[in-house]
C-alpha cells in the first residue's frame, strides 16, 4: 500500500512539475494567427473583431474571429479560436479534454491533415437541435491550439469552403514556427 501511494504521488507531481515547465517566450500573441479578411477566400469577411475567447478554461491573450460568407448574417460560419498556453504539457491536457466533442462525422469530403501539428481531431456531427451540422478542426502545435468551428448551414459555407481556411490557418502558424522557431519540439 505504501510502495503505491509513493508511485502515485511520483506520477502526480510528475505531470504537476511537467505543466509547470515554461514554453518558450514567442514573439507574437494569439491575434496573429487568426485569420484576417485579405487572407480568406473571395466574399468572405470579418465584420468585427476580433475578440477575446469566450472560453474562460483557455488562457489570457486566447482569441477568437468569427468568419462570415454572407455579411449581413447573424450566425458565423466559421469561428476561429487560438490559446497559447504557458506550457506545452498545459497545452497537451487542453487538446486532450477540447477533443472530446462527438467522433461522429455526417458529413463527407474531408481530407486535409496538417504536416506540422503536433496533434489534430477533425469531426462533423448534427445534434438534434439543429438541421445542419457542426464540424470542429482542432489543432495543437507545440504550447498553441488552434480550434475551428464551421457551421455548414443549408446555402452557406461547405464543407470545402471550412477546409480552405483550415489550410489558410495552418500554412499561418508555420510560417509563424518557421520564422520564430523554439530550441526544442516537445
């Protein structure tokens, strides 16, 4: 009994110490890998924003931009969410309990997978109360994570059309990582 409870407070203070271990300092903030409106695909556009993240478990500096194909729309199409963490390993435990949404994916076509993120869950799935589907692409590099929500609403954004911006906020953050690169890759 003993001989366990010094292996689990080993193991605990263990995955304590490693979240206590600081990511390197980047040059840049969150705001910088949203999208902006030059970067989207032709119609699209960011009425306001951005804002800070809504999601109060992410840290300080997360933000957030919602993307719209149609501009005089009330909902979004596409919600882009960044967060850099203070560590990889708090980033790591994020990632693990963000990717929890449905594994169900309704909806066919997908096919982008990032080269450079460390982690990434991609799924689509219609709850109930709605009549299109939800999909979420969520992205962990390094200490950042990178959430994006498209709303494929009947005569909105397609799936393609979510998958095209994916791919804009990717090559982004490596272009970000390329320029500002870390000692080390965890």
């Amino acid at each position: 009994m003993l001989i366990i409870f010094f292996v689990l407070i080993f193991f605990v203070s263990g995955c304590f110490v490693n979240t206590m271990i600081p990511a390197p300092k980047r040059p840049f903030a969150s705001d910088e890998l949203l999208a902006n409106k030059e970067e989207l695909p032709i119609g699209w556009t960011i009425p306001w924003g951005p804002q800070r993240d809504t999601d109060t478990s992410k840290p300080q500096g997360a933000m957030q931009v919602n993307l719209f194909k149609k501009p005089n729309s009330e909902k979004p199409d596409v919600t882009e969410r960044v967060a850099i963490y203070p560590s990889v390993e708090g980033a790591k435990i994020q990632f693990s309990e963000q990717a929890k949404f449905p594994e169900n994916t309704d909806v066919q076509g997908w096919s982008y997978t990032s080269k450079i993120a460390d982690e990434q869950k991609f799924s689509c799935f219609t709850y109930s109360n709605l009549d299109y589907p939800i999909c979420t692409w969520l992205a962990r590099y390094q200490e950042i994570t990178i959430e994006i929500i498209g709303r494929l609403m009947p005569g909105r954004a397609t799936i393609d059309e979510m998958q095209v911006i994916v791919k804009i906020i990717d090559n982004k953050v490596a272009n970000h990582l390329t320029i500002f690169p870390t000692k080390s890759k965890n």
